[in-house]
C-alpha cells in the first residue's frame, strides 16, 4: 500500500510541475498539488491508524 501512495505521490508532484512550467495548463499544477496534499494525508492518517492498532 506505501509503494501505491508513493507512486501516487510522484505522479502528483510531476503534475504539478508540468502545470506550472506550462502556462495553459495551470490548473493541472493546481489540481497536481491539492491530489499531491491530499495523498499526503491520507499516507499520514493511515499510518498512525496502523500504528494505534498495533498498539506502538
């Protein structure tokens, strides 16, 4: 599931980049890093779950 999240995560961050080098294609920088963001909270979030049930 992290190696999914990190894939995730470098397609999001090179969306962003390619949106923001490209000047007409902003919003796809902007949608890149809220879907990069939100990625990132989800990894947060699931893992202190993983962590709490397994009682560390």
């Amino acid at each position: 599931m992290a190696t999914v999240i990190v894939i995730l995560l470098v397609v999001w961050a090179i969306l962003a980049v390619v949106g923001f080098a490209l000047e007409g294609l902003l919003w796809l920088g902007v949608i890149g890093v809220i879907l990069f963001v939100g990625t990132l909270i989800f990894f947060f979030v699931r893992r202190a779950a993983a962590r709490r049930s397994n009682g560390v």
